[in-house]
C-alpha cells in the first residue's frame, strides 16, 4: 500500500512546470473542469490555461480537431512567445496524438506537448514529462534536465522519509497557536541565546516564508542570528526571477543572509544546510518552508520553530523533534502573481511583539 490520502496531480505539476518554462498559454486537453481549481489559481501567475472542453462526442470519436481548433484560436487571440498543450486522464485513455494536432494545426508559435495523466503516484512525473519537451525543443539543456531530475528524486525521498508521504494517512492539523511560539522564540532571543534563521523554500512559496526572516530581523534587529536562504541563481526561468525579487526583499529589509542552495533545490539541501547548523551550533532554530528537508541529527539539542505550509506536515515535523510548529494554510493563492515578499500571518504575529 502507498497512500489512503490525496495526494499532489502529475497533471497539475506539469502545468506549474510549463509556466516556469516561460510559457504563456497552456491548454488542457480534456473536459473543462480538469485541474479547474488550479488552472485559475495559475492563471492569478500571469499563464493564460485553456481547455479543449472534451465531452462524451470527442471521448467516442477523438478530440484532435478541437485542439487544433483551440490552438489556432490561442494563436491568434494572445499572441504567445510559447505554448504547451498539457494532457488529461481522457486524452490518455482515448489515445489521443498531441504533437500531431500541434503540427497539422498550422501553427507557429514555439508549441511542446506534455504527455501526462494523473495515472501517477508521485506528482514528479508531471514536471518530467513537462521537462523532456522542453529539453528536446531547446528550451532547456540536457544538463538543466538531468539537474532537475536529480533534484525531483531528492524532494521526492524527503516526503517519503519525513513529509507528508512519510506514511499511508497523515492527519492534518493546524500546528501550534503562532502567538505562543511567536512569544517563545522572542523570549529566547531576549535571554541571550544564539539563533539561526533559514529559509529553504520551494519556488514561489519563498514569497511567504520569506516574511519569516524579515519579521524576525524587524522584531529583534541586534539579536544574534545568521540567516541562511535558498536564493542562489540556478533553475529555470521563473525560479531564478523569483530569487532576486525576494533576495533584493531580503536586502532592503536589512536582512543579511548566506544563500545556500537554489528556489528549485529544497530538497537537495537538507545536508548543506545541516552542516551550516552544525558549523554555528545554535541554540535555536527559526526553519521557514520545508523544515523536514534537514536530517533531524542536526538538530539535537536544538529548540526548533518551523514554519510549513501543509497541514500534513505538522504530525512528522513534530515526530521528528521539531519543537514547535506553524502552518500558513493560505500560503498558496497568496505567492501567485507577485513579485516581492508577502506578509505572514506569522510574520504579522511576531512582528506585534516588538
């Protein structure tokens, strides 16, 4: 048995993915409300989703004169410098021939076909089958591809190991209330202790957990933390765009961090950035994204508030020796569309204790 409980879409993956490529309309072939939720949510992150609107007649004869039909129509009404055609459970099971329907439309826009369903356990096979086209149109290179594989297969091993996937049902749960660890991680910066503040984020969400570092340095301006973040230049297009609006974030809110691995390498991070807690031998720990990345041998010892997103998360961050725990449920529709650091509902709460 893998999993009893909802998990991520291959299909939706693909569709994030595709807007890191720098594409600008993405059509869903299937029926309309395939991914309906987050189709409008990313259309919030400037990507124009589209669907062919498949019914019972294109489930029994085929699809591919819509799509092309809709292709055309894309063409000419955005005017796009890319487009992906994103596929669906139907198009998979009625075999339909995306390339196919991209080269006879007559088309010229840059145009890939993702060919996914959400027939998939782990949601990294959307991002793969988003990557491989894009790889073979040029517009990443193999070692690019290669990297982001890598870097899949260690996000993936983290959730096994220790996230959400860590077991078949995980109970969601709200996490600790944020004015008492608020209160408590102002109490031990008060006492005198040393700290470390790190940020390791997965791409946009960085906008949020971000507020996390900035919150602390406006509360406590001379305490004494290093502040570490995952905003090196490396990634796709999106990726690397979103780092250096949230690094110059970080910049003008005086906060200065050491910037240990990349937006698209949080999984990858964990040891890096445990041999950076190792180094400075804290005595607490402000972690903000995704805290289970870090081997939990190197936080012994350690009081450690961590800031997560997914209420999923709480019950094995706490297993595994996070002392306190927040979650910022609505972090999601809040990082799309924009370009500098979001306020927090943590960041807000700590910021009261000034």
């Amino acid at each position: 048995m893998e999993y009893i409980q909802p998990r991520p879409s291959s299909i939706v993956a693909g569709l994030y993915t595709v807007r890191d490529l720098g594409v600008e309309v993405a059509i869903l072939h299937g029926p309309s409300g395939c991914s309906f939720k987050h189709a409008r949510l990313l259309e919030e992150d400037g990507l124009r989703v589209l669907t062919t609107s498949l019914g019972d007649n294109e489930f029994i004869f085929g699809g591919q004169a819509v799509l092309e039909k809709v292709l055309k129509y894309a063409e000419e009404e955005f005017k796009p410098k890319r487009m992906a055609v994103v596929g669906t459970c139907v198009s998979m099971i009625i075999g339909e021939d995306m390339e196919a329907a991209i080269e006879d439309s007559g088309i010229k826009t840059p145009t890939i076909a993702v060919d996914i369903h959400a027939g998939f356990r782990e949601n990294i096979d959307g991002v793969i089958a988003a990557l491989k086209p894009a790889a073979d149109a040029g517009w990443i290179s193999e070692t690019e591809l290669d990297r982001q594989k890598e870097l899949l297969s260690a996000a993936n091993m983290v959730e096994r190991l220790r996230g959400a996937a860590y077991k078949p049902y995980v109970q969601p749960q709200r996490g600790d209330l944020k004015h008492l660890v608020a209160k408590r991680l102002v109490e031990c910066i008060k006492s005198g202790q040393k700290g470390i503040a790190i940020m390791n984020a997965k791409k946009e969400t960085a906008y949020m957990f971000a507020d996390a570092l900035t919150a602390l340095k406006e509360t406590c301006p001379d305490a004494d933390i290093k502040y570490i973040a995952n905003l090196s230049d490396r990634g796709l297009l999106k990726v690397r765009r979103d780092a250096k609006n949230i690094a110059d974030g970080l910049k003008n809110a005086g906060v200065d961090a050491l910037y240990i691995g990349a937006l698209d390498e949080y999984g990858a991070n964990g040891e890096r950035l445990g041999e950076a807690i190792k180094e400075l031998k804290p005595d607490f720990a402000l972690i903000a994204g995704v805290p289970h990345a870090i081997p939990p041998e190197y936080l012994k010892g350690i009081e450690v508030f961590s800031v997560t997103n997914g209420p999923r998360q709480v019950e094995p961050l706490k297993e595994f020796g996070h002392t306190h725990v927040v979650v910022e449920v609505d972090l999601h529709p809040k990082t799309l569309g924009v370009k500098k650091i979001v306020p927090s509902e943590f960041g807000d709460v700590l910021r009261s204790f000034k």
